[in-house]
C-alpha cells in the first residue's frame, strides 16, 4: 500500500468525504492511519495514544481494508462492537467500494442454544415470573426467525434478563459434538463464518477468554489472523487481569447441586439416591460460606487467602467441600455416557472442582502440590505466574477468586509470529509517558505515539476546582462538594453527569441534590445509577436534555453524549482505586518488596489515566462546551496534582466560581443566538 493512497482516501474531496456529509479531514487521522501502516509492514507493534475527535475508528479501519490481511478488531464492550459491525464497517465498505467480508463473533453467552432453550421449554417449573414466561415466547420465535442467535437483536428481552443463562450455553455444559442440535448451532455459525471472513470483529472479553484456553492447552476460539487493531486499550490490563485469573462462586455451585440432582433422576435413576448426592453438595457449599461469615465484617466484604479470620475452620469447610466434589464426580462418571445432560454436569463438576483446588494452594505452610519439588530437592516443574487469592463475602453469597499479580509475560507472548498488533485510546499515558501502560502488558518494543485532540479546549472548556473545599476524608465533604455544585447546576441548563469514586458517595450525593432540588425548587429530573439498566439511564439522560445523572465506575468511560445535553461533569473525588482491592494492595506490596514506589509507580498513573477518562464525557466534538468540575483539592495543592491534571485536555482553568459562572451564561446566550 502507498501512503499516498491514504492521504488520497482522507482528502477534503476523496471517497470517504463524498460518501459521508459529516466527514472532517484531520492531519492526526492521516498520521495515525500511515503509523498503522507501517506497522502492518513491519510486523510489529504500536500503542497509539489519539485524543478524542481524532477519528480513530475510520484510521484503523482505512489501512485495515487496503491491506488485503486477514484482520482482528476487539473492541471494549460489545455495545461498542455492535455500533462497529452495524454502522462503522457498512459506511466504510459502501464509501471504499471494497469487497470486504466481515464478521461479528462474541462470547458463547451472546448466542442462543437450541439444545438449552428446548430444555427449558419443556420444563414449566424453571420459569420463575409471569414476565419469564413472555420472554421465553419472545426467544422461541426468535430461535425460528434469526440467522445470527445474538440476543442483542431480540429487543423485547433485556440481555440482562436471567432466562438467558438458561437458554444459552457455558462451556462447562455444552455438549460439543454430542449434541443433538448441532447443526443448528449459533456458536459454531459464528465460528465458521469468523475463520472465513476478511475482517472479524471481537471484544477484550473474547480475546482474553481465547488467551486463557490456549493458556490451558485448548483449541483457541479465534481465527489466525495478521493484524490485531485493539480499540480501547487502556481497558485491557484489568480485562486481562480478570480472564486469567478464576473464581467460583456459591450460587455455581447451588446450581452444580440443583443440575447434579435433575439429571441424575431423569436419566440415571436406579443409580444411586441423587437428591442425596445434590444436597450433600449444597449441604457443602453453605458450610462453606458460614465459615467464611467473619469476612463479611471486613473492609469491602473481602479477605485474601492469608487474611481469612478463621483460616483453620475454612480450610478445613473447604477441603470437605473438595471431597464432596469428589465423590460427586465419581458418581456423574460411572453414569455420565447415558444422557447428554449427565455428561455436561459430570464436566461442570470436575471444572469447579479444578478451579476450588487450585485456588488452594499453596497452602498456609507455602507447599504447592500444583508445583511439587522434584525427587533432589530442587524446584518443581513449570513455574506458576504469581497470584492473589481473596474470598467476596456477602450475606447469601460468597466467590472465591484468584487472579496474576502481572499479566505482562501472558500477554505479551500471546502475539503471533509476524503478527502486527495496533493499541489505541484516548487514555494509555501519563502526561507523554507510556511507561505504566507498557509495564502492564509488557510490550517493551512497541513503538509509542500520541496525537492530540483538534478540539479547542481551551475555547470549549474550563477546568473548575473549588477553593474552600474540605479533603476528601473530611466527613462533611459531600455536604461542600453539592454545595459547590449546585450554584453550576442553576446556572446551566444542559444536562449534568456527576462522576463518584464509590457507590456510597452515589447514593449520598443524589440524596443531597434530591433534598436541594425540592427545596430550592429546581425542576431537573434527577438520575442515579442502580436505580434502572446503565443504557436506559443514558437513553432517558439524552432524551431530557437537562437532566442530573449521578453514576460511578461505570460511567466513567463509554458514554457520548454531545451537544448540550451534557454541558457539566463534575468529579467528586480523585480517582485512587480503592485499598480493600486484593489485587492491588497485593500489587502494591509486590511494588514495595522490589524497592519501588508504589504510588508514583502504579496508583498515581492508573487515577490520571481514570480521571483523563472522566474528563473525556465532557467535549465530544468540534460544536461542544462546558465545565468540568473536581471537587478534590489535591489536583492543585499536591505536589503529585501536576501529573494529574497536566494530564487532561488542556481546558482554561479557574478556582473562582464565579468565573464559572460568567463562562456558562456566555456559552448559553452564544448558543440562543
């Protein structure tokens, strides 16, 4: 490919231009599109940090399609794969005149399973609701109908709904090849049509689920590929993080007793007294969590392995329930060839078992019968990637979960041989520097650029932080932080996104805004994140134009709403993860043994790149304004505050409010005009 082509396809008057009306050429798109480009040439690897309105998508894309290379894009969420596959793919194919074939391929989970929903079907007491019984119609028709199985096109059904987990597959229980249904298989459709497609669109998710079965020996799920485009990027340390580690939880194993017992009495009667063996493993797993019931007074309801209160009394609820397991999979094996349904809860069952001992070692006294020492004494075999082991504790419901301490080694030679990788995002360094994101994943060779927005944030801006307000530790801060909010908040009549560090400070402060509201009569609908889904919230926050959405982890990133129905963000707390996260404070640790700084070395670097997402909601396009506004000092009155917010767009900044004040007011008349 000549990179004249490219500079011909992004021109003022090239295909693109002429096939879509709100097309802006922009000299970052070119310079990124002609770095992926070399890239694919070279084989080799770019981390491409590209400000927001850079148009990274059509850059990524463009070189994507001329290369004439089999291509993998993954993206962060599967909203955003969908937005790919469905409108970014079609509008750039049709602009290019190229035959490209693409592909659409998710997590078994997404599709559904003719085998499960025929089950269920025949089964009138595993419907929980009248709604369920709705939503089951609903996804039978859908089953005839569809060509794909993805349950995001069936909209009468919310994918959150719990039936899906009934009529869709794991594959702890699918039957494989056994199945009788599996000529009609949505899974293996997908599958076939990725290996034969041009261009297969994936999420983080999916990929890193392929990287943990080929790290478990398993026939990976994707199609070999030249070039791997992650979009996103700055989500994959965490991602990664999660998929290779495990866990398992009390209501898998409720389910494993409640399956053990169906099963075994449809199929495998005369057998043995199945509803014995299922309440013994249920018996197993509540003794199990009533052990772990001191947890529930610790920080964040979690304990890890070497800080469980009553180790000795756990240890020993877990090595019963191990036995249990044990037994349990003795008896699916002797019966597990006589039904399909025996098969899969025999497999279930030996998985769960897997995970539970493997979580369990080594053991308190650092033995690992994982790894044992070789007959002189010396090392075991393959050495095991360091890991932290926590239990979750609540009520009625207890994980038990394991995860690396680094992924870096995993991921990084996860790349094939000649194999081009692209990483991009709008956030992956600190003030310039690569070097958190490039530890994170070991990509040491990677070649690192940066291209800033071509929005005018200084003009489109301004960067308010309160003078006065109390640190956040302070007990009164949300009381200050809403008063400080409020005056914004009457000023401006566009909608308002209130970002907190915690769910706590969610409910806190939406409280705080109710009781202002009603008292000061201010007449805005008033939106807190739990009290409906994450995208019926954003849909009715679009639709008021002016309404005050209050939200937490989840709404940090991923949401683009431009115009004046977001003209304020205001952060209430800078955003240090928190220090009840086993897998950080075991990071940490790992830091301060080595001799590093584990604050300027990995909590200062992930909070910039966190609150450079928050900030990122506010200017969308070239048309946007507003304020944003960070109710906590420390962003300019620590030393450490400097990285933070040189670290976000380059807004105007202010610490008096009424200057603040007179910007939204001549924003607004501006508008009116």
């Amino acid at each position: 490919m000549l990179l004249q082509e490219l500079s011909d396809i992004f021109a003022p008057d090239g295909p693109i231009a002429k096939a879509m009306p709100d097309y802006h050429p922009r000299q970052a798109q070119l310079e990124l599109a002609q770095a992926i480009e070399e890239t694919l040439r070279d084989h080799s690897i770019l981390i491409a940090e590209a400000g927001t309105g850079t148009g990274k998508t059509w850059a990524y894309l463009v070189p994507a399609f001329l290369s004439g290379s089999k291509v993998l894009v993954s993206t962060g969420t599967r909203t955003l794969q969908d937005q790919l596959f469905r409108r970014d793919l079609p509008r750039l194919r049709k602009a290019l005149a190229l035959p490209i074939n693409v592909a659409l391929l998710k997590g078994r989970g997404n599709y559904v399973c003719p085998y499960h929903l025929e089950r269920l079907s025949g089964d009138d007491r595993a419907l929980k609701s009248r709604a369920e019984i709705s939503q089951l119609r609903h996804i039978q028709l859908f089953a005839q109908q569809t060509k794909t199985g993805d349950k995001s096109d069936l909209v009468q059904v919310p994918e959150d709904a719990d039936i899906w987990n009934r009529v869709t597959s794991t594959r702890e229980n699918c039957l494989g090849q056994e199945c009788p249904h599996v000529r009609d298989c949505f899974v293996l459709k997908a599958r076939r049509q990725a290996q034969d497609a041009d261009l297969v669109v994936v999420n983080h998710a999916l990929f890193m689920a392929d990287l943990a079965l080929r790290e478990e020996g398993i026939t990976e799920l994707l199609p070999t590929v030249e070039l791997v485009v992650f979009d996103e990027a700055h989500q994959l340390p965490d991602i990664a993080t999660r998929f290779l580690g495990s866990s398992v939880s009390s209501h898998q194993l409720l389910d494993l007793s409640r399956a053990t017992e169906a099963a075994g009495l449809a199929y495998a009667r005369e057998s043995t007294n199945w509803s014995e063996v299922g309440k013994r493993i249920e018996h197993a797993a509540r003794q199990l969590r009533l052990a772990g019931a001191p947890i529930d007074k610790m920080p964040g309801r979690k304990a890890t392995f070497q800080a469980i209160p009553n180790a000795a009394e756990f240890d020993a609820a877990l090595q019963e329930l191990l036995q249990v397991l044990d037994d349990s999979s003795a008896l699916l094996g002797v019966v597990s060839e006589k039904h399909p349904d025996l098969a899969a809860v025999a497999k279930t069952c030996l998985d769960i078992r897997a995970k539970l001992y493997q979580w369990s070692q080594p053991d308190r006294m650092g033995n690992n019968a994982l790894n044992p020492p070789k007959a002189d004494g010396s090392p075991g075999g393959k050495e095991l990637v360091a890991a932290v082991r926590w239990v979750e504790q609540s009520l009625h419901h207890m994980r038990l979960h394991s995860a690396p301490l680094s992924v870096a080694q995993i991921f990084s030679r996860y790349r094939g041989k000649d194999q081009a990788w692209v990483l991009t995002s709008a956030t992956l360094s600190v003030h310039g520097d690569f070097g958190h994101f490039l530890r994170q994943l070991g990509l040491w060779e990677a070649r690192t650029e940066s291209w800033n927005s071509p929005f005018d944030y200084a003009g489109q801006g301004v960067l308010y932080v309160p003078k006065n307000l109390p640190l956040p530790s302070d007990r009164e801060f949300n009381e200050k932080f809403v008063a400080a909010l409020l005056p914004l908040i009457r000023t401006s009549t566009g909608g308002v996104l209130v970002l907190c560090t915690t769910l706590r400070a969610v409910d806190r402060i939406a409280e705080l805004l109710q009781d202002h509201f009603e008292d000061h009569d201010i007449d805005r609908v008033l939106l807190r994140q739990g009290e409906s889904s994450r995208g019926a919230l954003l849909e009715r926050f679009r639709t008021e134009k002016n309404a005050v959405l209050v939200g937490s982890a989840s709404f940090w990133e991923g949401i683009d709403v431009p115009g004046d129905a977001l003209t304020l963000v205001a952060i209430d707390k800078l955003p240090f993860a928190p220090p009840d996260d086993p897998v950080l404070e075991a990071r940490l640790n790992l830091c301060r043994t080595q001799g590093g700084n584990p604050f300027m070395e990995y909590q200062l670097p992930e909070a910039a790149i966190a609150l450079k997402q928050g900030a990122g909601r506010l200017i969308r396009s070239e048309q946007d304004w507003g304020v944003l506004m960070v109710g906590d000092a420390r962003i300019v009155e620590k030393p450490y505050g400097k990285l933070l917010w040189r670290g976000l767009p380059p807004f105007a900044r202010t610490r008096e409010p009424a200057q603040v004040v007179a910007f939204i007011e001549k924003k607004q008349a501006t508008q009116a005009l």
